[in-house]
C-alpha cells in the first residue's frame, strides 16, 4: 500500500542564498510600489469620468492600497530578519509530498516521521529522518 507523507524542505542560509533572498524581497516589493502607483492613477482616471460615486471608489482603492501596504511591511519586516539571521540557519522553505510504500510489518514511528530534506545552495545535502 502507498500513503502520502508530507515532507518539510528547509534551506541552510548561505551568502549566495541570502542575496537571493533579498533580491527576491525587493523585487516583491517593487512590484507591489507599482500596483499602488497604478491603483493611484487609476482612482483618479475613475473621478474624472464622475460615473461612480466618489466614497464608493475611494473606499474600494484605499482597501487596496492598504491591503499591498501591510503586504510591504511584511516584506520589510522579513528583510530585516534575514539580516540578523547568522549564515548556516535552517529557513523552512516549503512542504512536499512523498508517496510512500508501506507493507504489514512496517513500524509506524518510522512511517509517520516527518523526514527533512537540506538544502544549500540549490543543492540537496541531507535528508533527515527524524
């Protein structure tokens, strides 16, 4: 019989892999100026037309606008934890699943662990049973 196991994937911080970090957060932050810049214009596009009411718009646009801010300020505030992290972290990076085969016999400790796999630099460098 196979079941799926979840697996955790954990990245070791590494100079090279924390520059890609922060490059990957001031690109998502960047992106994120851009929508504001663009929801901006185009609210003041929509007043002009006067075909909406003004409250209504404005009301819609701010939620927006706050809602890519509170992003930001999660994205800073990541920043600024990935700068006091000392090189050689473990950072959890995501979850995957594994078929895994099991048989009558088996012993479920060793089944149910929730294997780690290492990563260091794009490169898988130890896989963990717990």
């Amino acid at each position: 019989m196979k079941i799926l196991q979840t697996i955790t994937v954990k990245q070791v911080l590494t100079e090279k892999s924390k520059e890609m970090l922060l490059q990957e957060y001031e690109q998502k932050l960047f992106q994120l100026k851009k929508e504001c810049d663009q929801l901006r214009f185009e609210l003041k596009k929509l007043e002009r037309t006067k075909k909406y009411s003004t409250a209504n718009l404005l009301s819609h646009f701010e939620k927006e606008m706050e809602f890519r801010q509170e992003k930001m300020k999660l994205i800073e505030f990541q920043t600024e934890q990935l700068q006091m992290l000392p090189l050689g972290s473990e950072l959890k990076e995501t979850e995957v699943q594994a078929l895994v085969d099991i048989k009558l016999g088996d012993k479920w400790d060793k089944v149910s662990n929730n294997p780690t796999i290492i990563i260091k630099d794009g490169i898988i460098t130890e896989i963990r049973e717990r």
